[in-house]
C-alpha cells in the first residue's frame, strides 16, 4: 500500500518540486522550503477581538461543581505481545510472539510491559482501564488522544488496525457505559502509519476514507450524529458538551510531515483549520468556553511549520474562548505555553500532554486525571498516575500497584494552572536546577531505566525550552530562557538547588 500512495502522489501532483518534497518530508532536518506552495495563510480576521480576563481560581458561583476528566493516550495495545518473549530482538519493536525466545532471563519481556522497544500486553491495557475505573469515583468526561495501535508499522493492515481500534473502544464502551468518551486519530490508527489522504481522494488503494468511516461508526456511541460529516470530511468534530461548554477534536495528522499526502494537498488538507476557525468564532459569539483535542503537539518538530504557524495564530486570535488543549504522541508527561504573538513575553494558552500507556520506550505507563472547574471551564489541577514496570514485572502476573505521581499544583506550589502561572513557574526553572530536575524525572515518567541514563545540562536545557516551543520552528521563547541561564552563569544553573 505504500508504494501504490507513493506512486500516486508523484504521479498525480502538479508543479511537484524537489524543494516541497524535501522541504515537507526532511523538515525536521533542516531541508529548503523554498516551494513557494509551502506558504499558505488561514483568514482569521473575524472582527475585534475580546480581551481575556479568565479567572483561573474557584470563583464562588451557585452550584459551580469540580468536574473530572480522564485523559488515555498513546495506548499501543500490541496484539502479539508475548511475556517473556525477546524484548532485544533487533528489530524496530520487540517482545512479539514471532521475534524467538530471548538469548537469556535479562532480555526476557516482562508480563505487564517492557521499558525497551515493546509495546502494552491486553492484560496491561485491561488493569489500566480497571484501575481508571476503580480509583476515581465519579468520571464526567474521558478524552482519548489518539494512537491505539502499536508500533509494528511494517506489519499492518487495514485488518489488524480495525481490530485493534475495535477492541479497545468496546472495552471502554464497557467499562465506562455512562461515561461520555471524546477520541481523536493518532497517526498510527491509519495503514499505512503516518499517512491520510485528502477525503476525496476514493481509490481504495490509497485511500484514508474506510478509517474516517470507522471512526464515524464506531464514535458516534458517543458522540451526536452531526459530528459524521467532518469525522468523514477528515477526522475532525465538535461538540457542544453542556451549555457553554465545547468541545473541538481536530485531526493534527493532517499537519504531521510524515503524512506523505501533504506532498499532494498542503494548503489546510480538508480544510480542517479554516473550519476550526469558524468553529471558534461561532463559540466566541455564543459564549461558550472551549477544549481543543488533538494528538500531535503543535510545536513538535514534525509538525508542518506553515500548519503550525497558522493554528498558533487560531489560538491567539480566540485565547479568550480556549481554556485548554490536550494532546499526546510524545509519550511524555509534560506541558506547553503558548504565548501571544503581539505580545512575546504574555503566556496566553497552555497544553497538556497525556504521557502514554504504553512504555515505548525507557518509560512507565499512565495516565492523567484533571479537575475541571463547571463554572469557568478552566483547568484547576492535574494528577499523573503510573505504576512502577520493575516492581509489577518483579511479581510476575499479581496485579501492579498504581500510585499518584504527582498532583501539579502541590509538587511545583503554583498558585493555578493559568497560562501566567506556569509560565513564571517557567522562570524559576531556568534558575532553579533542582526544580528543572524535578520536572524531567516526571517527563519520563520516573521510569527506572530512564532515570539510571540520567539528564544532563543540554538535556534539562532540551526539556526547558520544548515548555515553550509552541510553534514549530519559532526559538523566541526559547532564546528568552536561554539567555536568563547565560546571564545568570552556567556554573548557577549547574549547581543551584532548592
């Protein structure tokens, strides 16, 4: 399948260049993007725009209550996951029924999941949803941010990703029959991974059409019929989950350089930021307060920096209606600032990255609870929760111990999780090693072999400024903190601690 989508697009794009190829594909590696077709614009001139005064503190209104939100991402359920399989098998994922037995007891793949190149057993998917479940007693809203199927990506089919994706939301259907679940596309729901062609592309060979007909069937158990049109459009949907409050699952694929479609059709592939523009405006109009969905973050490096720009100026253009954005595919438990971008020293939007359930790779598996204000809609706390893979595998098959990471507010004493909020606890990162270190152990989740390789200067630098690359490309904010570190000394930043 891949070679038919290849010698389509090159067959069938106009004015092709090695520029756009280059430009699109290799971005991440520094390629021209002298194409004059990788320049593009979204109109979001819609009139003056209001000034935002969120209040981020409990706010005394009747009845306001603290709502909680579940968010899963980046599960990678492997259906050939065999414990005690070859978790060293030289191959881009391990620990597969079909990869041998392992050359001794130290390369064996532990029964709930494996730090190395492997992705989560069933059994550990289950006891996840168990553990959701089981632990937090009332549940309004799940957010699903994308990636259900493993990392085996010379080994699927459209067969297996409809089984993988069917299996897991009909367990969430029945763990959680009440419990309204909002999912959106990672780039490995597709087949082949990475790539989703334009929606009117309908050659079967090449087309991304059955997903978004899957998705259409499969999340509308939970969503309204409308949203079938844009899901079929291109993956994307809202919905207006309670008066004044919306919800928008967008489709971020459709700016991920690795979707070799954008080759093709690069100018807002389905039209999917103008629609979310227009969705925004039309929220802003109604009152309403707004959550963004995606998986892919917007300042990733393979992120298409044109579609990263033009969504970076969506955001500033409607800061005063997003009250959050939640996202996933790095595996990560972190989080961005977004800043205005007349003002570049004025955080105006935060994001949050779920981390993963599954722990490819050097990771501990989790998830994430929020705590929801019903009044304002504004995100009041976050809590990440993991289990321990060298103690759960240590007891072989009894079930594994989940505990509390870490809530944010009472871990980093921050006063909200405002945009403000995090963005001076930001400075006091770039100064305070010991904070720094505190945030990296939690980025990788405080998985064993990930905290043993350690995280030196560059790399604590690395963790610092990706908080604020929010749009792909763009070093501003980054170039800020860097500079605090230099004029306050590098020996300070390598020795202050708290």
């Amino acid at each position: 399948m891949l070679q038919d989508t290849v010698i389509y697009i090159l067959s069938n794009t106009k004015g092709l260049t090695s520029s756009r190829i280059c430009g699109i594909i290799f971005q991440e590696y520094g390629c021209s993007q002298d194409d004059e077709n990788l320049e593009w614009t979204v109109d979001v001139d819609f009139g003056s725009k209001p000034k935002s005064n969120r209040n981020y503190n409990r706010i005394d209104v009747k009845n306001a209550e603290v709502l909680t939100i579940i968010q899963i991402t980046d599960i990678h359920y492997d259906p050939m996951y065999m414990p005690n399989g070859n978790a060293e098998c030289g191959e881009p994922m391990c620990c597969r029924r079909t990869q041998g037995k392992p050359g001794n007891p130290d390369t064996a793949a532990g029964y709930w999941g494996d730090y190395r190149s492997c992705d989560i057993p069933w059994q550990a998917v289950q006891n996840t949803l168990h553990q959701i479940k089981g632990n937090h007693e009332k549940i309004d809203y799940i957010y699903m941010t994308g990636d259900i199927v493993d990392h085996g990506i010379w080994d699927t089919s459209i067969k297996k990703n409809t089984e993988s994706i069917k299996n897991l939301l009909t367990v969430l259907k029945t763990e959680f029959p009440n419990t309204p679940v909002y999912p959106v596309l990672g780039n490995h729901e597709s087949s082949p991974v990475n790539l989703f062609a334009p929606h009117n592309i309908d050659n079967k060979k090449v087309s991304t059409n059955w997903l978004y007909e899957l998705s259409a069937e499969l999340w509308t158990y939970w969503l309204p019929p409308e949203t079938k049109e844009t899901i079929l459009q291109g993956g994307f949907y809202t919905v207006l989950v309670r008066p004044g409050f919306r919800i928008i699952a967008l489709n971020s694929n459709l700016g991920y350089t690795a979707n070799w479609w954008l080759i093709y059709d690069l100018k807002d592939q389905d039209g999917q930021l103008k629609w979310l523009a227009e969705t925004l405006l039309q929220a802003e109009k109604n009152s309403e307060k707004v959550h963004i969905l995606s998986h892919m973050p917007s300042g990733y490096n393979t992120c298409l920096k044109t579609w990263s720009r033009e969504f970076h100026k969506i955001i500033h253009r409607f800061e005063a209606t997003i009250t959050a954005q939640f996202n996933g595919h790095t595996h990560n438990d972190h989080f961005y600032i977004y800043y205005a971008t007349d003002e570049p020293t004025r955080a105006n939007n935060i994001a949050f990255n779920g981390g993963s359930v599954t722990p490819f790779s050097d990771l501990n598996p989790n998830y994430k609870s929020y705590k929801m204000d019903s009044a304002t809609y504004n995100i009041l706390d976050s809590e990440t929760w993991i289990y321990n893979l060298t103690k759960a595998n240590m007891n072989g098959n009894a079930t594994p111990t989940w505990v509390k990471m870490y809530s944010f507010k009472e871990a980093y004493g921050v006063e909200s999780l405002s945009p403000t909020s995090l963005d001076k606890l930001l400075q006091n990162m770039a100064t305070n090693r010991s904070l720094l270190e505190q945030y990296s152990r939690y980025y990788v989740k405080e998985a064993d072999t990930a905290l043993a390789k350690g995280c030196d200067r560059e790399c604590l630098k690395k963790n610092l400024c990706e908080i604020v690359t929010a749009q792909m490309g763009e070093p501003t904010q980054c170039n800020i903190l860097l500079k605090k570190i230099q004029t306050a000394g590098e020996n300070n930043f390598n020795l202050v601690r708290s």
